[in-house]
C-alpha cells in the first residue's frame, strides 16, 4: 500500500508559503502522494488552485483532490483547471469527485443541493468528453487524469463503477474502509469493467502533541453535530496509532492512503515521514 500525505490547505493559520514548502518538502519522500481537502464556506485554499502552486514545486509524487465537491462548480471551468493541474504537472493529477454533504457551501454559491447526486453524474460524463475531445484545453495525456468517486450511497458506487478510475473513502476504521471497498468491487463487477478498481483511503493525524488537532476537527466538522467529536477521537496522535491504522488498511486492500495533518505545525511532515518512511 502507498502512503500519501495532505497539505495543510483548511487547517488554522495556514499560509501560502507553508502549503508551497509542505508540497516541495514531501515531494522528497518518503510520500507517494500529496492531497487536498474543499470547502467554501471556511478559512481554507481552493483545491485545485493549491495543486497546482504544489505541481510547480514538486515533480515525483502524485497530487490528489480527496474531494473536489463537482456539483459545487461549472462542469466545463472544472474540465479545463483540472486539465490544466494536469499539464503543469506533467500527467501526476489524481481528480477525486464527489456530491459534498455541507449545504453552506452550496448555498453560499447559489446551487440547489437537491439535485446534487444526478448534477455529479453528468459531471463525470462531460468532464471525460471534454478531455477526450480536446475541446477546452491544455491537451491532456491519454484519457486526462485519473478519477477518483467518493460517496457512501449506492448511486455513488454506480457512478464510479460508470465513470471513474476508482473510489475514495472519507475516512474512517480500516473495517469501514473494507465494507466500502466491498461495495466498489462488486459495482465494478456488476458494471463488467475490467481490472478492480483503484481503492484510496483516508486518515487524520496530529503527532506533536496537544489537542489542537482535535479542536479543528470538531470546528471543521460542526456541521455534522455530535458526530464531529467521534471525527475528532479519530485523529491519529501516536506512532502505534498510525502504524496500527495503516496496517489496518493494507489488509483491507487500499492502494493508497493519505494521512491529512490537522494542524498547520511543519514539523508534523517530518514527524510522519519518520513514522511511515
């Protein structure tokens, strides 16, 4: 299993030049990939605008959306920055789609969240012809970037299974990541595709100490109520804790797992790199 990393792109006092620094210093290794989070309604960096800052800097590892929220955005404009990510770092993006579950976000750009889950599914449609055609450009390579589904209902596992390269898991214990990896294999089976699909997962972690982490866990999930505390006990705050996990999923059959930090330390790059390398 491949081990990624996120960059602190929604964590408190982030700043341009450490989300720059953090890409070009896991770029070193011992990282496979370097990952972002979406939210509009939230001090944080846009996604997309993030990778690509991180794919002038980096040239190894692969550059991940876990997830871009597509509904949230105009199908075609998504194409061409996604294609554009794509170009710049020369074939490495990784675009991660799903329906998001904030409806903030979706007021705050004044689209109906109700229609979200089908709005997604012509996405993924047009997205792929607008690659496939070269009809907004910069050319992509091949069939454009890998793309990834996210979601936990059955309509989501359909539309990866239709359209996607694979799936990617909001998080979780490795025996949640294994039922929903379950459910993935057997939509790529019904769908009669080829292979397996592609299988990423995700994990918090905070490892200096303190309960910052936690704090923005609870404040970056408070819309889901009291869930937000079970989000927060999750944050993975030793060295035990994060091999335990990553062990968990290896056996759970992820191809790649990427540990987003939730603070906005440095040193916590290091200190994972450390414990994973």
């Amino acid at each position: 299993m491949r081990i990624g990393v996120g960059i602190p792109t929604t964590t408190p006092g982030a700043t341009g030049r450490l989300v720059v620094d953090w890409a070009q210093r896991a770029d070193e290794g011992p990282f496979t990939s370097i990952g972002v989070l979406d939210r509009i309604v939230y001090h944080s960096y846009d996604p997309l605008t993030a990778l690509a800052a991180a794919a002038a800097v980096t040239e190894r590892v692969r550059l991940v959306s876990m997830v871009v929220i597509g509904p949230l955005r105009n199908t075609i404009l998504l194409a061409k920055q996604a294609a554009s990510v794509d170009a710049i770092s020369g074939g490495r993006l990784t675009l991660g789609l799903s329906i998001g579950a904030r409806h903030d976000d979706y007021e705050a750009v004044g689209v109906d969240p109700g229609d979200r889950g089908v709005r997604l599914t012509e996405q993924l449609g047009a997205i792929r012809d607008a690659w496939e055609d070269r009809s907004v450009g910069p050319d992509v390579a091949g069939d454009g970037p890998r793309l990834l589904v996210g979601g936990a209902s059955g309509e989501a596992f359909l539309r990866m299974a239709r359209y996607a390269n694979g799936y990617v898991h909001g998080g979780g214990p490795p025996r949640a990541f294994a039922a929903a990896a379950a459910r993935a294999r057997a939509a790529w089976v019904e769908a009669e595709r080829p292979g397996e699909p592609e299988l990423w997962g995700q994990a918090y972690f905070h490892l200096g100490g303190g309960d910052a982490g936690a704090a923005y866990l609870r404040d970056y999930y408070a819309f889901t109520g009291a869930f937000a505390d079970r989000i927060a006990a999750g944050n993975l705050t030793s060295p035990a804790a994060i091999k335990d996990l990553v062990r968990g999923y290896a056996d759970a059959g992820c191809d790649e797992l990427v540990l987003f930090p939730t603070t906005s330390d440095p040193d916590e790059l290091r200190r994972l790199a450390e414990v994973v390398g």
